[in-house]
C-alpha cells in the first residue's frame, strides 16, 4: 500500500510578510508496523513550544517518537486484512480516522472506530485490525509526555 500527500508549508520572506514555503506532493513510505502499512509524517518538532522558524525537520531521517519536548504529525494508512502488533509508546497521541474503518484493540477489549472518530490514546498497548476489506486511513499526532503509564 502507499498514498500521496500534498503538504503545503507557510513561513515569511525576507520582509516579514506570510507566504507558502513549500507547496509539494509527497509519498508515502513503508514501515511503522510492517511493510504492508504505508506512513508519512508532514511535520514534527524538537521543543515545548515548538520554533516558528528553521529548517524543514522532515529533510532528516524518521524518527518512530518524538525526541523529548517534542511531537510528530503522522499519517498511516492500514491495508485490509492487517492486523498490527501491540505496541505503547511513552507518548499522548491524538487520532483521527480520515477514511474507513479500524479495531483499536486494547489488552482488555476493542472498540471499532469509523471515519470522523477522535481518538486520545495515553501511552497504552494498543493495536489496529483492519477488518472491513478496504484501506484505512488516520492521522496522528504523538507528544513526548511526561509520567509513569501503568
């Protein structure tokens, strides 16, 4: 599976004035879970509160979490049939389903989460089951946090 992204970028010029920095369309790559599961991540940061200027972090090798004070914009998509290996990360993550439908499954259950769908998952075990025979695709986006998860 892999999936195109245009992702456009606003900055200043030289004169303080807003513009688009970049305007590009972007391809998926393989991985997170398996290679079957196509990922992107338009953006992240390396700081609490983040820098408005710099250079453009995606230009440096991928990162599974974000460094500490630090988040990432993601976006998977899920083929059908795939069902992901458990897995916590010491982060908060904020999901939303874009297109279709997934089994979040947790160690004690599952619930299934449908376009539209928000989801704020606190550094939990937790898996994605795609179940329904067609692609599913959300984005995330994970911040370093602070705290012992139980």
């Amino acid at each position: 599976m892999s999936f195109q992204t245009r992702r456009i970028v606003t900055g200043h010029d030289a004169a303080g004035k807003s513009t688009i920095t970049s305007d590009e369309v972007v391809p998926s790559v393989p991985g997170r879970f398996d290679d079957r599961v196509a990922r992107y991540d338009p953006w992240m940061t390396d700081s609490m509160p983040p820098a408005l200027d710099g250079a453009d972090p995606t230009k440096q090798p991928s990162i599974t979490t974000p460094k500490p004070f630090g988040s990432i914009f993601r976006i998977l998509e899920i083929p059908p049939d795939n069902d992901t290996t458990k897995h916590k990360t010491p982060t908060i993550d904020y999901y939303v389903i874009l297109e279709g439908e997934l089994y979040m499954t947790m160690d004690v259950g599952e619930v299934l989460c449908r376009t539209g769908d928000v989801i704020v998952q606190r550094s939990t075990n937790h898996g994605w089951d795609n179940r329904s025979g067609k692609p599913a695709v959300f984005a995330e986006v994970l911040f370093d946090a602070i705290g012992t998860p139980s």
